[in-house]
C-alpha cells in the first residue's frame, strides 16, 4: 500500500458523503463527518513528501480531480445553508413585526418626527 492509497480512499469517502441527498435534518451529521474525514486528509496531506513514484502520480492526479470535485459540492453545501439563515433571519424579522408592529414607528406622543435617512 503506497503513501496516497490513503489518502485517495478518505478523499473518495468524502467524494460519497458529499453526493448524498443533503437536507435539514442530516445536514449537521455530515458536517461533522466531513470535517473529521478533512482532518484525516490533512495529517496525510502532511506526510506525503516527494519524491513520488509512478503511481503515487497517478493516484495523486486522480485526488486533484476528486479535490475539485468535492470542493464544489462543500460551497453548495455552505451556499444551501448561508441561503437557509437567511431565510430564517427574514422570518424571525417579519415575525417580530407581527409581535410588534409599532417598534419602527417613531412617532411620540403624537407628535411626527421627520427623520431624513
């Protein structure tokens, strides 16, 4: 077994948890996954040193191709869930104008203050 065998299956075990259906309800448990399996990757990354035999390039070529691939899928990944707080954030907003609606108003004691924004 040569030096990036390793590495190569982490990255392809990455390549797999990454190509699941990610929803909600699984999205933190392959989080969690996924940094553990990058961490394995980097102690590897760590211990590969040139020089590299003929098939150490092959596999690494083949890592770099899978590397491209999975750090894709991760900025979906982030995107899904950067859209997702969004989308709570305007939600707690909007409920909070229903909770209060008069919070903005800057009205007191019926007396209109023109405020310039």
């Amino acid at each position: 077994m040569n030096r990036l065998s390793r590495l190569y299956n982490i990255t392809v075990q990455l390549d797999k948890i990454l190509n699941q259906t990610i929803s909600s309800k699984n999205r933190e448990e392959i989080i969690t996954t996924v940094n553990q399996l990058i961490e394995q990757r980097g102690d590897y990354l760590n211990q590969v040193t040139p020089p590299l035999t003929a098939d150490e390039k092959i596999i690494g070529k083949e890592v770099v191709v899978l590397n491209e691939k999975i750090e894709e899928q991760m900025n979906d990944l982030f995107d899904s869930l950067k859209q997702e707080m969004k989308q709570m954030k305007k939600q707690k907003k909007s409920n909070q104008s229903y909770i209060n609606p008069y919070k903005s108003v800057q009205a007191m004691d019926g007396m209109f203050l023109d405020n310039k924004k």
